[in-house]
C-alpha cells in the first residue's frame, strides 16, 4: 500500500538545536531512545515491566475526583511489584456519550480542563521522583474517553451519536473519519502542540524535554474502520494520518519517542499488510500491540475447558506474530495492554483470578523469554492497575464522583482490574520485573564484553 505525502515539516523549537549545554535535568541520554530494536536510556539497554494507569491525572487533580494521596500510594505499590512504566490517558473530550469519562481534558472546541492538565502535572511529577517513565496517549479511537468521534462532532456541527442505538460497525466508522475531516484534526493538533508546548507547574520540566515522559502516542487503538469495505476505502487515508501526525509530534519535539497506540493486525482490518504499512513510517519508533483473547472471542467463558487452551495458543502466536513484524521493520515491540476476566465473569476483587493469573503467566514468560533472547520484544504494559479503588454500586458501572479502576467507565469496574488484594497475580508480576531487570543487566554486560 502506497503512503500518502508527509507534511511539511515544522521546524523544531530553537532551544533544542544543540541545547545539550542548557539542559536543566541532566543530559539527553535520560530520554528513552531505540538503537536497532531495543531501547536505550542513559546509554543502558532499558527493558520494562509496566502497566495502564489510564486514569492518573484524575487522581493527580485538585478538582472533583482528584486524590493525590491515593496516587503516591498507588505509584508505590507498582513500584514496589517493580514497575517502572506506566500508560497514561494525556487527552480526553467531553461527549454526550453513554459511559464517557468525565471531567474531560478537552471541554469544547480549543477549551482545556486546567484542573486535569494540573492533575497531569502531578503525576508526571510524581514518576519523576520514582524515576518511573510513562506513555502519554492524546485520544482515542474509542467513545469511552470522547475520542476521534468527538472531534468530527464538534467539527461538523453533528449531533450525539450513539453506538447502541447506531451500531458498532457504523459507530466504528464515524470515528475513522475523523482521519480525513481537516477541522477536527486541527483541534486535535492544538491540544498536540499545547501539550508538548507545557511546563510542568510541580518541578518546572518543559513536556518537551521531560525525560519521564518516554513516548507521546497517537491515540488509544486507532483503527481504520469496521472490518469490511468501508474500513479499506479509509485505510490509505489513516496509514497517512499516521505518517503525518506523528511527523508533527517529531515537528515539535524532536527528543521523545512517538508511536501508534495500535492493537496490532486485529486492530488493522485483520491485515498484517496494513499494520507494517501504518509502521514503516520513519516518524514511529517502535510497534504495539494488544491482547484480548476474552473480546475477540478467542475464550468461550461458557466452555472454559474446551477453550481456555487454545486461546492461549492463539495468543502465543499473535505475539510471535509481531515479533516477526518487529524483527522486520527493525523496531522494538511493547506488548502494551493484555487482559483477561476473573473466573467465571465475575468483576468483585473477592472473585477467584486462577484463569487470568494462568493467561499472565504463560504471556509474560513469552516476553521475558523473547527479552532474555534478545529480541525486539522491550516491554509489557498489562491492562490495568486498579489497585485500591472499588465500585460502589452493585451493578458495577461507573458514575461521575466514583472511585475509579482501571476499567474504563463504560465496563463494569474490576472487570480487567488488577487490585491491590490480588496478591497471586501481583506475585507474578513481581517475578517478571525481576526477569526484565535480570534481561537488561545481562544486555549490558554483553554491551561492556563483561560476560563471563
């Protein structure tokens, strides 16, 4: 598939142009950076255990839902199980959506929440301190948060529409315009450019030279429509808003990492000649990909024993998959978001995981497997802390002033939650941070020729 003319090119910010002198927190080598497929930071292989924090500017905030103490307490306990990235929701719109998120960063048309960008401020701080590194996504594909739906419903003057009353294929597809409506990505860049273009009120770092900060993304699970003939009628059209947008992000920071947000070949019309078209772009760094056997129906919850092993060989090859992808391109992997439901559907933190603790086992091992060979596979983010936040309603959805976890508002709350009682599958993240960090070291001893 052909690519489309990248954007011109705007110059990047003077002060970068060979700044190294100025830099105020310590020298460029912070930054996380990717030699061949793997990542580097401060001249050291960099390998990762990670999560979705989605929601930490809302616990960082000093408006309504706001809760700092809660996320120290919940950044250190994922520093105590050894993670050390964390995926973040840096963008959100105020829809008229059932199940949107509110508050919303984004209040209307080139109108900013200062309490949440304050509430940004502080988690990004707060990593900082940690020495924790994060992925902050500016949109999303989807409705839950507003999303690409409401960019082309500000732009267009549209009215609410509604996916369980419309459909999810037309729903899906609405979205995917916004990749050609020129309004709607000229407010979706303002907010790029205010972002990037941010000082950080908490400890003074410019976003733009923020070496916390290890990746801006381009939204959560882009996709280029349903999976039929209007989404490959719109699939050059989103491989070029990849290629441009993030030549745009490249434009305005020229230090940090950009990437997709994708789900991988799922997420690309089930093409993997689409997903390496909309990643040979020079402006994305490294390859994502996500994992969900449960929603795509791989795992039957009504045959658990008939279906629970093929689901796992199904995930095993979807992996393997990208990291031959990756391999191809040249780039590094991040199997960034992978979930699976407590046994027998249920979302209470009392619930019995033994399935999920099974699925994260066997998917985990296979990345630390492939990082210990020395492939392109250079971190894991699961899906998603929740840590010590509950629902507070029986039927487990989510109200605006609600605890939140780390499912998102639309879905029952502990539905693919990790809490802070959930010590078997807590177990075994602590091990696997053990074995990225035992993989890293040995990556630098074989750089320093210090293996024995």
């Amino acid at each position: 598939m052909k690519h489309g003319s990248i954007i011109a090119a705007v110059f990047p910010l003077l002060f970068f142009i060979g700044c190294a002198t100025l830099w105020p927190f310590g020298g460029e080598d912070e930054m996380v950076a990717v030699r061949g497929t793997q990542f580097v930071r401060n001249g050291k292989p960099y390998l990762f255990a990670g999560t979705n924090l989605w929601y930490a500017p809302y616990l960082g905030s000093p408006g309504a839902g706001g809760d700092r103490a809660r996320l120290r307490r919940e950044l250190d306990s994922l520093q105590a199980a050894g993670v050390t990235n964390l995926r973040i929701l840096a963008g959100s719109e105020r829809g008229g959506m059932n199940g949107t998120l509110s508050p919303s960063f984004i209040t209307g048309p080139d109108a900013y929440n200062d309490s949440l960008l304050l509430g940004l401020d502080v988690a990004l701080a707060e990593l900082a301190e940690r020495g924790m590194t994060a992925v902050l996504f500016f949109t999303n594909y989807w409705e839950w948060s507003g999303g690409m739906l409401q960019y082309v419903t500000w732009a267009d003057a549209l009215p609410v529409f509604d996916p369980s009353v419309e459909g999810w294929d037309a729903f899906m597809d609405r979205s995917a315009s916004f990749y050609g409506n020129e309004n709607a990505n000229r407010m979706y860049r303002s907010y790029i450019r205010t972002i990037i273009a941010r000082v950080n009120t908490v400890n003074g770092r410019r976003y733009a030279e923020d070496p916390s900060i290890m990746a801006w993304q381009l939204a959560n699970e882009p996709r280029p429509g349903s999976t039929g003939p209007e989404g490959w009628r719109n699939a050059e059209r989103y491989v070029r808003w990849i290629d441009e947008t993030a030549a745009y992000i490249k434009s305005l920071d020229s230090l940090h990492l950009v990437s997709t947000g994708s789900e991988g070949i799922v997420g690309s019309l089930q093409d993997e000649s689409l997903y390496v078209a909309a990643h040979r772009s020079r402006h994305i760094d490294y390859l994502t990909l996500h994992l969900w056997p449960g929603i795509w129906r791989w795992f039957d919850a009504g045959r658990p024993a008939e279906t629970f092993g093929p689901a796992l060989d199904s995930a095993g090859s979807y992996v393997r998959a990208h990291l031959r992808i990756a391999r191809q391109l040249q780039k590094p992997l991040v199997l960034e978001e992978f979930g699976w439901r407590r046994d027998e559907g249920a979302n209470a933190p009392s619930a019995p995981a033994s399935l999920r603790d099974r699925f994260y086992e066997r998917m985990l091992d296979l990345a630390a497997d492939s990082a210990e060979a020395g492939s392109p596979m250079a971190g894991t983010n699961f899906w998603a802390w929740g840590g010590e936040g509950r629902s507070v309603r029986g039927d487990g959805r989510w109200r605006a002033g609600d605890p939140l976890t780390g499912d998102p508002p639309h879905e029952p709350q502990g539905m693919h939650s990790v809490f802070d009682t959930d010590m078997s599958t807590v177990n075994i993240l602590k091990a696997h941070a053990a074995r990225m960090r035992s993989a890293a070291e040995r990556r630098r001893s074989v750089a320093a020729g210090d293996v024995r």
